[in-house]
C-alpha cells in the first residue's frame, strides 16, 4: 500500500493517537512556505504510543512486523518540542510507515514500545542517554553508547560540550 | 578479568546411582558444584572483530547470560553530521562501516537525493555506483567468510579470501585512490570518471572470482567439522528475527524472503531484477535447523555470486556519459525529511536526514545495521556452551564501527 492507504486505512480501523499525516508540499510564495521535500510522516499522541504499534503490527491489511528504527531529533534549540520518530516496516506488504510524536522538552516522557517489538529496546536506551527521553517501562534503561557517569544529553541542540573529562581537558 | 562471585567449594561426591551405557559399561556422575563465573569477553577479544566486551555469565561450561558492552569506539557521528556541511559529512559515512564503505556513501547520498527532487542523476553514474556497491559487498562477505572460519578454527579460507579482497581493493584505488575509505559515491553521482579499462578489469575479476567461490564453497561451507561447529547453533526462529528487527543476512538466513534491492527497490535495481539478472539466496535449514549459524553464513557466502551477476548485468549496459548530476560546489537542500533504507552487506542501513533549507543537517541519523542485529545476542547465547559463543557472535557478523557510530 502507498501512505494515502495506509493512512485511509488507519483512520478507518480508528487507530488510537492518531492526529494528522504530514505530507510533503510545494512552496508558496504568497504565504511565505517554503514546503517540504522528502516522505509522509504519521503524527500520534504519545500516549497512546504503544497501542498504536500494536494495530499497525497485528493488522491484518497493515502487518508491520519490523521495526525498524526508532530515534529522536531535536529540531532546533529555540523550539519547545522534540520529536520521537519511528520506521515501521511490513515484509509481507512491502510497505514502509514513518511515525512522529512530538514531545515537550520539559517533560519528555512516552510508553516504551519495547513490549510490542522487543528491536526498540537499544534504540530507547541510545534516545534516553542522547536526548534524555524517558521510555516508561523500559526493562533496562542504562546508558549504551555513553559512559554511565556522562553529564547532559549531547545530541540536544543547547548541549554544551563539556570543558574537561575526568581531570583531562578537553579544550 | 575473571571474577568469583561466589566462594569455590569442590565437593566432587560420585553419585550413587550410575548409568548404563550400551556397552554394558557403567557410568559415574560427579556431583561438582561450578560457581557462576563471569567473564569478560573482550574488549579486545579477537572474535568480538572489534573493541566490544561481552559480559559472559557461565556455569562451567555452560553460558547462562550474555550481556554485550559497547561504546568503545563511539565517535558521535550523527553530532558531527549537525555541525559540517552536507558534502563535509560524506568521509564520515565511510567511517561507520568500514567494511562497506562504497555502501555507506551510497546510503547517505540517496537520503540526501531524496530531498532535492529536482536532482537528476545520470545513467551511467548510477551504473557505476551499482558496480562499485556490488563489489563491496562482495569484499565485505569475503571478510565475514575468512573471519568466521578463523573464529572457528580454519586459517586456510581466511588468506585466500583476502587475497580475492585485495583485487577487489586494487580495482577500487584505480578508481578513487583509497582503499578503505573512499568517499567516491556523492550527492549527485560518482566523484569522477572510471579509467580506461577498469570496466574491462572488472569483467576479468567477475570471470576470475566465479571459479574462485566454487573452490571457497567447497573447502569451508561444506567441510565436515566446520558443518559440526555450526549447524544447530545459535537459532533464530522467524517470529525472533521479526521481534529482533533483525535485516539482511540475518533474517534472510531465518528463511524470511525479504531484500531491500528486489521488494522496496532503490537506483535501478527494479530494472536488474526484472531482467531476471540474480537470485536471493535464503537459509533452508539445509545442514541443521533453520536459522542457524550455518544458514546465516550459506547465505552471505552465495550472495557473493549473486552480487557477480548483477556486476556483469551492469557492464553489459552500461554507456558512455556523465556522471556527476548538476550539483553546486556547496550544496544547499530544500528543507524536508527523509528516510531511505538500502540494502548493505550486514542488513539495512537507514538515513533519516532532515534539512531546514541552510547547508548544515538539522538531523543527521544512522541506523547501522550492525547495532540492531546485535541486539539479538542478550537472547541467543543462554544454554549454549562457551565454544559455541565464539560461533554465535562470528555469525551475527557486526562491525563495532557501526553498532557505536
């Protein structure tokens, strides 16, 4: 299926969370757009994250049975949300699905979908040390990447790098 | 590096009742008590392929958990991608996987493309990156052929298949000058021009290398005691390597027809399938179970020949041309978002790059196939003996450059 029937279906089988599609769109001069290029996203509510995953993996017409990615993008440093961006994909359709949920800053906390698709489990721990998500229900939300004692979440885009390690500098 | 964590108390008592054996022998248990041991495997253990510790639980010989450690070789790749220019960040796609280098910049180059719709890339380059991309991933499958043998115990295999590298290495200097890390795939097409004669050359190693792979067959794929090492080991069933989200090699040695270049086609991949130019080789449970570690490495190791097909389909079409697209010396991107998986040696390697329309990435994310595929280990190496370990981590084929990035 392309995104307009996933998304027809979606709203048709009344999957919960879900909010809008975002569509790439020309530019318009006259309202100053500059459009977007690029794929169609889904945007959902973060709570009801997990229950979301669980239609679109045990539909029958969807049957996304990968997951295969699953991250977080700050996108700017004056904006108040960060997003958590997933990529499903079905094998047995052939068909791919962007997620989106946006997140306060302040408060940047969603389901853990490790239950629903056991691949979130790493991606959620590198989200959590990078952007400082929580993932509510995460069996084991250590650092991966990073050393456990690292200050701040480094991928956010007010971060600052730090100004020594351990008593070695770093400038 | 080896810590008691309980104290050691033998208390070797043979135990009462015994069993007959079908000689008419009778055998004696021993009731030893083996504390829990663990055991840290790396982080530079030669089967780990890079600097990566697994914290190895074991009773006796048995291993009860398995807990991989990475981050040894984090670079923060995907922070730098926010902080240089969109062509800066090309040599740093090399760095991930550096087994599949040509792959990398493959990857990133389409995430890229996809958000300049007005980019036209030209036939011949896409050709010519099709050729280049084929021929590292066979380089890359020469790697995990060689490397598992010598985890196993089978030097021989891992000298001829470098050998085969080297050429595929020569063929590569000659068109980008590096070896290892070459940049050469870039937005908009390939970095300059193939010598004269490479297509010529490359034709000479598709004849030479076809002979070559029976002979590596034979010798390592179907040798008795590298069959006993890997044969019912490490299984993963379907609906493990669905959960997993396991891609590539992985999931196909599962018995899961599924690849990125034939179902969710990228380039002209489509136009080589239609043509019915080369197969996707899947694990069949042909030795053991499905979903073994032998599956998993028949798989790769005849997917070298299929990538030898799609070569010599490319150089039959392949015509005079440009090929570098119209692309400026510093490249601005229409703001967007976009997410292209391609198919890479070791399963897919996804770029989501997101522009705001400046000449720097807002986001820059890699999903390195490496790091999810090693996911699986937490669950496959409990109730395996410790041997057996050093088989199960050489099968999952990562490169530590890519699973910490």
């Amino acid at each position: 299926m392309d995104f307009k029937a996933i998304y027809d279906h979606l709203r048709a089988v009344d999957a919960p969370g879900l909010i809008e599609a975002d569509e790439p769109r020309l530019p318009d001069k006259e309202t100053k757009d500059k459009g977007r290029s690029g794929m169609p996203f889904v945007r959902i509510e973060p709570a009801s994250f997990v229950d979301f995953l669980l239609v679109c993996r045990d539909d029958p017409k969807l049957t996304f049975e990968l997951l295969v990615d699953l991250t977080a993008s700050d996108p700017a440093a004056d904006d108040e949300n960060l997003w958590v961006l997933v990529q499903l994909l079905s094998v047995k359709h052939k068909h791919r699905l962007a997620v989106k949920a946006y997140l306060p800053k302040s408060s940047a906390s969603i389901p853990s979908a490790t239950a629903v698709y056991r691949a979130a489990q790493w991606h959620e721990r590198e989200c959590g040390e990078m952007y400082g998500i929580t993932f509510v229900g995460h069996p084991d939300p250590r650092n991966i990447l990073l050393p456990d004692d690292w200050v701040g979440y480094p991928m956010r885009k007010d971060y600052e790098f730090p100004k020594e390690y351990h008593g070695v500098s770093c400038e | 590096m080896v810590e008691q964590t309980q104290e050691y108390k033998p208390s070797i008592q043979p135990s009462e009742e015994g069993r007959v054996l079908p000689s008419g022998e009778r055998e004696f248990f021993f009731d030893v008590s083996t504390s829990d041991l663990e055991v840290n495997m790396g982080p530079q253990h030669p089967a780990t392929h890079g600097v990566m510790r697994v914290l190895l639980r074991t009773d006796g010989e048995l291993v009860t958990g398995a807990q991989p450690h990475l981050g040894y070789l984090h670079r923060g790749a995907e922070k730098i991608g926010e902080n240089v220019e969109w062509l800066q960040y090309l040599p740093y796609t090399d760095r991930y996987d550096y087994l599949a280098a040509m792959n990398n910049n493959l990857g990133y180059s389409l995430a890229v493309e996809a958000l300049m719709p007005g980019l036209e890339i030209p036939r011949r380059a896409t050709l010519i990156r099709t050729i280049c991309a084929e021929l590292n991933r066979i380089a890359s499958h020469l790697i995990a052929f060689g490397t598992y043998g010598l985890d196993i115990g089978a030097f021989t295999p891992f000298f001829y298949a470098f050998r085969e590298r080297e050429w595929i290495q020569a063929l590569f200097e000659k068109i980008c000058g590096a070896r290892l890390t070459y940049s050469y795939i870039r937005i908009g097409g390939v970095f300059n021009e193939a010598p004269p004669g490479w297509l010529k050359e490359v034709e000479h190693f598709c004849d030479v290398f076809e002979e070559k792979w029976k002979e590596y067959y034979d010798l390592l794929a179907l040798n008795h005691i590298f069959v006993m090492r890997t044969k019912d080991i490490g299984v993963i069933t379907p609906e493990m390597a669905y959960d997993f989200g396991l891609t590539g090699p992985m999931l196909r040695g599962s018995g899961i027809d599924f690849d990125l270049r034939r179902d969710m086609p990228y380039m002209d991949y489509t136009e080589i399938w239609e043509a019915g130019a080369y197969q996707i080789p899947l694990g069949s449970g042909e030795k053991g179970t499905l979903g073994d570690c032998w599956d998993r490495f028949d798989v790769r190791v005849k997917e070298m020949i299929e990538s030898i097909k799609i070569v010599r389909y490319c150089l039959g079409v392949i015509e005079p041309g440009p090929v570098l697209g119209d692309v400026p010396k510093v490249i601005k991107v229409p703001p967007g978002e976009a997410y292209v998986g391609i198919e890479n040696p070791r399963g897919e390697l996804g770029h989501y790059s997101h522009s705001d329309g400046g000449k720097v990435a807002v986001r820059c994310r890699v999903r390195g196939p490496s790091f999810v595929n090693l996911a699986v280990l937490e669950d496959l190496m409990p109730g395996t003996l410790l041997a057996d370990s050093v088989a199960i981590i050489g099968s999952t084929d990562i490169v530590v450059g890519e699973t910490d990035r």
